[in-house]
C-alpha cells in the first residue's frame, strides 16, 4: 500500500514544481517576444533612417589623402623642392571616386625639398560633397548628403623607396588659404633633341668609337643631360636623357649607314632602379617586367 502511495506522487508532481514550470515557459515565451520586437524595431529603423552622408564623405577625404600620398612620392631618384612635388599633388589627383561626390583639393603650403634631412612637405585640404540618395527597392540602401574637410601634412623624402609619403592629418587652420605652386620647370630635353643627337652620330667618322662619341654627343648637349655611348660589333649606339624628367633618346649607327632613332622601348626602364636611358635600352633590350 505504501509503494502505491509513492507512485502515484511520481505520477502527480506536487503543484510547486508544475508552477515553476509554467513560469519558465511563460518568461522564455515574454522573452522571445521582447526580442522579436526589439529586432523588429532596429530594422524598422535600419530601413527608414539614411546612412550618414558625413560620414561617407570623411571616408572619401581619407581614401583620396592615401591615394595622392602614395602618387606623389614618384619614385623619384634626384631630390625634388616641395613646390614642384606641390604642384604634382593637385595636378591629377587620385580621388576616391564614388557616385555623386564632388571634390576640392587645394594646396595650403610647402617647404624644404626631398633631399633635406627633414624632406619636403608639403600641406594640402581636401574637401568632399556628396548627395544624399535613396532606393526605391524595400530593401534599398539610403544616405542623406554629407561634407567633410580634413587637412594633411605630406612628408616625401628622396631615396626612401617605400612607394608612398608619410601622411599625417592635422587641424585645419580657421582661415584656409589656398596657395598655387609655381616652380622653376624640371631641366628636359628639347623637342629637337633626337634630331639634334642622330646629326653628332652621323657627323662622326666611320669607325668611330664609343670614347669619340661620347666626347661629341657631349659637347652637343646641356651639361643636365646624361649620355652614354656604346659600341657593340658594327654598331654605335649613343642616348641622351635627363633622369627627373624621363626623358630619353636613343640614336644607332650601323658602320656604313646613316644614324636611326630607336624609340621601341618601354617607358618603365627610365624608373629608378631600372636599367636607365642607356644604349642598353638597344642593345640588351628587357622584353619582360
């Protein structure tokens, strides 16, 4: 009799243990529902409230400092004054594109050259508008329009061949002043320059070696211009160029005929840490890079 007692009250759990059961079903039930209507209310909110335009166009200003400090170091193997490297700055900047954004990038000032202990640098604003914009997809992405200006220090010193300028952001001054670069222009070669060497080669005498034309193409030139001479077999080889400003020009005598102009090269090569206007440009030619 005793046993049947106890099994009926395993049967029939006391009316405590039903309650607590009853309310843990009841609270997870409350609680589910509690965040179904906190998710419901963030996404509501997610689809009627436009990302902040701000915000996107300060992301611009940041994207377009890096692009123009990674452009305006330029593997440059002289140093260069921080006006010319001011100028390149602005010139054709990398922007960070993306629709309906306007941008205005203006030079604050510079001072030194790559070439000091400190380098150049150079210091520029740039400003970003975008509009605002919406989808008429239910899912669709909205922004409202946004402004943001930052300014930034460049700091480009020359033969540290890390591909791009420290950049630094600083507080724009209260009264921004716009300042336009104006340098002295890179030495260059001439418009006549391949003219002007194919005419010394052709002057020389048949036979002629690469000490005798170096000696000529020299004379013929401004003492910036580089020029090398070579001579492999029957063949004279002699270039002129200027390294800062890329310019090269290659002439080559086969004994026997006039001097020809060999511009089949590729541009790549006048970089610093390639091989360099030289007749090698000719002679040894690099088909792959």
């Amino acid at each position: 009799m005793l046993f049947d007692e106890e099994a009926e009250d395993r049967r029939h759990p006391p009316p405590s243990i039903l309650a607590r059961v009853v309310l843990g079903i009841v609270l997870t039930v409350v609680a589910v529902l509690v965040l179904l209507v906190v998710l419901g209310a963030w996404w509501a909110h997610d689809l009627t409230t436009p990302d902040d335009g701000d915000g996107y166009a300060q992301e611009l200003v940041e994207r377009t400092a890096i692009g123009i400090a990674d452009d305006v170091e330029g593997h440059f193997a002289e140093p260069l004054d921080a006006e010319t490297l001011a100028q390149r700055a602005v010139q054709d900047p990398r922007l960070a594109g993306g629709p309906a954004a306007r941008y205005d990038v203006q030079v604050l000032g510079w001072q030194g050259a790559s070439g000091d202990p400190d380098g150049a640098r150079v210091d520029l604003s740039i400003a970003v508008d975008v509009d605002g914009s919406s989808s008429d997809a239910i899912f669709g992405d909205s922004r409202s329009a946004g402004q943001a200006t930052s300014c930034w220090h460049l700091l480009v010193r020359a033969h540290e061949y890390d591909d791009t300028a420290d950049l630094e952001e600083f507080r724009c001054p209260d009264d921004m002043v716009a300042a336009t670069p104006d340098p002295t222009p890179l030495p260059s070669l001439g418009p006549d320059a391949g003219q002007e060497l194919l005419a010394v080669v052709d002057g020389l005498s048949e036979g002629a070696s690469a000490d005798d034309a170096e000696r000529a193409v020299r004379g013929a030139f401004p003492a910036f211009v580089d020029v090398r001479t070579e001579r492999e077999g029957d063949q004279l080889v002699a270039t002129a160029g200027v390294v800062r400003s890329r310019d090269c020009v290659v002439a080559v005598r086969p004994d026997g005929e006039p001097a020809w102009q060999f511009s089949d090269f590729r541009r790549i090569q006048l970089e610093p840490g390639e091989g360099g206007c030289t007749p090698g440009l000719y002679l040894r030619p690099v088909m792959t890079h």
